[in-house]
C-alpha cells in the first residue's frame, strides 16, 4: 500500500509505526504525535494532506519519505 495525502494519519501510524520518526521530524503539528496521547486523539482527525496545508509543509516530500519507510519495511 502506498501513503497518500488523503489518508488519516492515525491510520497510517497504526499500519506503519515505523513512520512516527518521519511525521514527528517535519516539526509543526506533527511534532505532536510523540506524544501517545495525543497521538490517539489528534491523529484520528486530519489526513496528512490537511496537515500539510494547515501547517505550510510540503506535502509530496513527506509522502515521498512516508513511502521510503514503508518500502523498507516490506
């Protein structure tokens, strides 16, 4: 399966852990997800394009990293 910026991002996180470093080193809200709590609350609420565009990141770098993790993985 391929991350794109329509999934969630909880959804992502829960299939793919391994991709917690790559969300929490963009800063901004994603920097949030280090925490579990939060992570359980926000995470299921914004899809990671959303994310992006709240928060001026560049959407396309974080899939092509997201992608690099999951692609590791298998």
């Amino acid at each position: 399966m391929k991350v794109t910026g329509d999934m969630i991002v909880e959804d992502v996180l829960t299939k793919y852990p391994e991709t917690l470093d790559v969300f929490v080193k963009q800063g901004h809200c994603f920097k949030l997800l280090a925490n579990p709590v939060a992570r359980k609350s926000l995470a299921k609420l914004v899809t990671i394009g959303t994310a992006c565009k709240l928060h001026l990141i560049d959407l396309e770098k974080l899939l092509r990293e997201l992608n690099e993790v999951v692609k590791k993985q298998k």
